[in-house]
C-alpha cells in the first residue's frame, strides 16, 4: 500500500522525465544560441563575413560548421614559427646558392650567378666568330708554305708559330693612336747606327700602319737622314719654316718632304755649309708644332750632343726616347751616360718611358756579353731591344725594308711593336 509521499515523489520524477522529451519536440523559433548550448545545436545557416585582410585564416572544420566572427574583435594574426636554433658560420664562410636541378654550373660566372641561367646577348649572338666557321690561316713561310702550294691550296697545315708570332707584333704595330706621337733618337756617340735607326724604325712604321710618317733630321749641324732614301726636293726644314704661314693643308708639306718606297717620309736638315744659323730650339718647336696638324708619329734624328739649344725642345715635347748603342763597351758607356744625364737634368719619367737598342754594327760576333748589357739597360728603362749586323745597312746608302734579311725585318718588327706599346700609355 503506497503512502501519500510516495505518489508525490512519482509524479515529480514523471514530470522530469517528460521535460527532455518535450525540449526535442518543441520547434525553436528563435535563431540566437541560449547560453550554455553546445556548438552541435541545430541552427539556421548563417552568413559569416570574411575575416579582415592579412588576418589568420583556420582550416576548414569537419562537417561544414563555420566559426561564427565577432567583428568587434581585433584579427587573429598567425602563429609565430617556432625559433629552430642555427649553429653560427664560421668567419669568412658564404652561402653558395644551390643550382636547380638538372641545370649545370656557369664555368667563369660569379659566386652568386652559378647554376643559374645566362643569357646571352643578341651582339654575342650576331658576332662573326659565332655564325661564321672559322678557317685556319693560310701559312706564309716554311714548309707549311710549300705543303699549301703544292697541294694546289688543298691542303692547309695552318701558319707557323713563327708566322703567328710576326702576326701578333703587327697587330701591336698597328694599334690606335690618338694625335701625334714624338720620338726622340739618341746617342752621345756617333757611328752607332742612331741615323739608320732611325730610318728602319719609321720605315718599318710607315710600311705596316695607314697613318703617315715623318723623320725629321734636327741635327744642329749637317745630318745625314735625307740619304737613306731617295732625294725627291732639295728642300730643308729652314724652307718649311720660312714658308710656315702659307702651309694650310697636307699637299702643302708634302712638297717639302721626300718619300722613301716604304711611305715614310723625311724632312731634311741644312745642307748649305755657308748657313752659319744652328737649328735652335725655337725652330725645333714651331716645326714640331707644324707637323703635329698632317702627321700622326714624328720621329726626331738629334745630333750627338745634349747641349746645344735644339736639344733642350726635343726633350720638351718627345713622348718617348729611343737611345741608340752598339754592342761595344764604348758605345754602351756612352749610352749609359745619356741615360745618366737625363736622369740628373728633370727627364726620370721620360727615360722611364724609353727603349734603347743595341745595334751590332760589325759582322762577328764580339766578346762582350749582350745579354749582361741588356740586363744593365733594362734596370733603368722600359724595354730592351737588338737589331743584328745587316751586310744591307752597313753599305749607307738608301734603305730598303725588302732587301733587309729576315732577322733584321723580324727584329725592327719587335721594335716597332715595343714603341708602339706606349701609345696607350698616352692615349
């Protein structure tokens, strides 16, 4: 038999019982969460705005839910990375970057460009030796010669090294130059060969290169240079000088000059002895300064000694020295002192900038050691250089470059090309 209590205490856990049931069954209206409600309750689809620009954006949740985004709040950033810790380089070590794969590294390109394309330039592209196939050169002496000819030019052995060293020092010969280029030729002792020189040298440049060529005799006394080539005027620097404000173009020179088979051309000193006047600087000067407007390399043919007053202008405005000597120990002592004396007179930087040739001027070889007389030389100047014993030169008279032998041609060849080479240095 059940009490009043009891049935009380049933009815309340009956009405607990239906309360959940109802909470299912009732249809909500309302779209706002109550308070307290899982994130599972079902609810309307809502349409979230995107989260502002640059904020942390979250992975897709399962099952198609959306966070909902209080626009009130500030934007989530992104989590930071974690600090991986890094071993410190040791001093002087740099990264190299890492060529992507498959892509080989550039031979010869920077640190920072290896492994990484080049491109090429359309000039490099277009270039001669780049489309066009490159044939050998033709050989021009020797054997290879023969082989050449005698194949009816079928066969082609390419130069020599003796050909493609003669090459390379016409190559240096034939070098830009920019305005006119002064050289003084030098020697305190006569009978060295300084006039011969100076005729093969401008010979030699006048022969190869396109511009011209004067050598002026300014030998205060009577020089011999206009007879190393063939006379084509009787006139001489003094008629130059005297007709100086009638000169306004090249023609007007050339009719004072003559002109030897190789181009060079040479303007003669005095040949009156009843001419008392000595050739003295002002005159070296204003005929320098005329030749410098028609000609590109001006050789100078000084007299044996350093003090009369033409010297002093020839010093001024030379832009090299070539100094003469012979291959005796007088000749190379008198070499040494010109070297000495420009030195202690202002003139160390143009000595510097000076060649000196031995010249043998006697057909057997003597007893002095050329090489320890090179050496000596080639501790104060540039550039030392040898010109053997040519039977063609020893006869004084004109001088031709085709009758020369071959060791003499070579040897001006590598003086010429030895002068040449301070062209730059000016430039």
């Amino acid at each position: 038999m059940t009490g009043p209590s009891e049935e009380t205490a049933g009815e309340q856990q009956s009405e607990q019982a239906q309360e959940p049931a109802a909470m299912f069954s009732e249809e909500r209206t309302d779209s706002t969460p109550h308070p307290g409600t899982g994130p599972y309750d079902a609810q309307p689809t809502q349409v979230v705005d995107p989260p502002p620009q640059g904020a942390y954006q979250p992975l897709p949740q399962p099952g198609g839910y959306q966070p909902h985004y209080d626009q009130n709040l500030p934007p989530l950033q992104p989590p930071a990375q974690q600090h991986q810790p890094q071993h410190a380089a040791p001093p002087g070590y740099q990264q190299q970057p890492v060529a992507p794969p498959g892509v080989a590294p550039v031979p010869g390109a920077p640190a920072g460009a290896q492994g990484l394309p080049q491109p090429a330039s359309s000039a490099d592209e277009l270039a001669t030796a780049h489309l066009v196939k490159q044939q050998k050169r033709t050989p021009q002496s020797g054997w290879r010669k023969a082989v050449y000819l005698g194949s009816g030019k079928l066969l082609n052995p390419g130069e020599s090294p003796a050909d493609t060293r003669r090459r390379e020092l016409i190559a240096r010969v034939n070098q830009p130059l920019r305005g006119c280029y002064k050289i003084a030729m030098l020697s305190l002792k006569g009978g060295v060969g300084k006039t011969t020189t100076t005729t093969t040298l401008g010979a030699t440049f006048a022969s190869l290169r396109g511009d011209r060529v004067v050598a002026v005799d300014a030998n205060p006394d009577r020089g011999t240079l206009s007879q190393k080539i063939a006379i084509e005027t009787t006139a001489t620097v003094r008629h130059l000088l005297r007709d100086a404000d009638k000169i306004t173009r090249y023609s007007d020179v050339r009719s004072y000059t003559s002109q030897g088979s190789s181009r060079l051309e040479i303007l003669a000193s005095e040949q009156d002895p009843a001419v008392s006047e000595a050739f003295s600087e002002n005159d070296y000067r204003r005929t320098v300064n005329l030749l410098e407007h028609f000609y590109n390399i001006v050789l100078t043919d000084c007299g044996t000694g350093l003090m009369h007053s033409a010297m002093k202008g020839v010093l001024d405005v030379a832009d090299s020295l070539v100094v003469v000597s012979s291959g005796s120990v007088d000749g190379a002592r008198s070499a040494s002192a010109t070297l000495d004396w420009l030195e202690a007179h202002g003139y160390g930087d143009l000595v510097k900038r000076s060649v000196v040739v031995i010249n043998s001027v006697r057909p057997k070889g003597s007893s002095v050691d050329l090489d320890k007389l090179a050496a000596h030389f080639g501790a104060k100047v540039r550039s030392v250089c040898r010109i053997p014993f040519d039977a063609h030169l020893e006869e004084g008279a004109e001088i031709e470059l085709e009758r020369l032998g071959g060791d003499t041609r070579l040897a001006l060849l590598e003086l010429a090309a030895t002068v040449a080479d301070g062209f730059n240095g000016r430039a």
